[in-house]
C-alpha cells in the first residue's frame, strides 16, 4: 500500500513524525508537501496533490493519503472535492475503524492541534486506520455509490 503524506504550516511538524513512522514500519510513502515550513503555504494545494495522487494510482494496491492541518477539517473539505475521495476527519481509534469499516476512507485527515503533542495517539490513529478493512457490505456500497 502507497500512502500519499501531505501537510501545511500547522501540521508541518507531525507530517515530518508520520513520515518517520510510517517509514520505519515499512510503507511505502510519498510526501506530497510542503517539503519545508511555510507559514504562507495554503492547505487546498497539498490536499489535492494527495488526492490526485490517490485516484491516479493504477497499482491497485489500494493507495491512501494522510492529510495533516491545524483542525484536519480544511484538508479533509478541500480533499473531498474530488470524486472517488472519501476523506475524513479523525480523533480517535474507534472513528479510524468505523470510517474504513463502513466508509472505505481512503483519506485521512488528522487536526494537529489535538494530537500532535499525543505520539501514542495518532500512532493508534494511523495504525487501525491502515488495519481496518472495508465490509463491503451491499449498504456501505450502495451509499458510497450514493456520495460518488
């Protein structure tokens, strides 16, 4: 699984942290930005690298991004803009595995106002979002048809 890893000035810091992590573990990452801190960087760029990356990925090997900015709710509006991009905000471990068990989220996006200062925490975060497999049951289907 690629994981595409993007962030603004506000989650600049914890992007660089996932990263590392995400890397140690084994997966196979892209930072899609931005490549240094810049207090005048604007979310919806980074955002839509990550999910044009997402939806041009032919591996098949479902591809996922992980959008970091101050609340995770700017990231995951302007990521959700694109068809086929299921985004969402995400604070703790039982949303990380509802929205991929029901959703089929293919972004997450995390508020580094809440967890950067949490390692263990976003860790968790990550790692059951990254575990948790989609039911596919014929309802999540039919609604994600429904969104799409």
């Amino acid at each position: 699984m690629k994981i595409y890893l993007g962030a603004d000035h506000q989650g600049f810091a914890m992007k660089e942290q996932v990263f590392a992590y995400l890397a140690k573990r084994g997966y196979e990452v892209e930072d899609v930005g931005d490549r240094e801190l810049d207090t005048k960087d604007d979310f919806p760029e980074f955002a839509q690298m990550a999910a044009l990356q997402v939806l041009g990925d032919d591996s098949k090997d479902d591809p996922r991004a992980i959008l970091i900015c101050g609340g995770g709710q700017g990231m995951c509006m302007a990521a959700n803009r694109f068809r086929g991009i299921r985004a969402s905000v995400i604070w703790d471990e039982y949303e990380a595995k509802m929205t991929r068990n029901d959703n089929d989220s293919n972004v997450l996006c995390l508020p580094s106002r809440v967890l950067a200062e949490d390692k263990t925490g976003w860790q968790n975060i990550i790692d059951t979002w990254l575990k948790t497999l989609f039911a596919a049951a014929p309802r999540y289907k039919r609604r994600n048809a429904q969104i799409d």
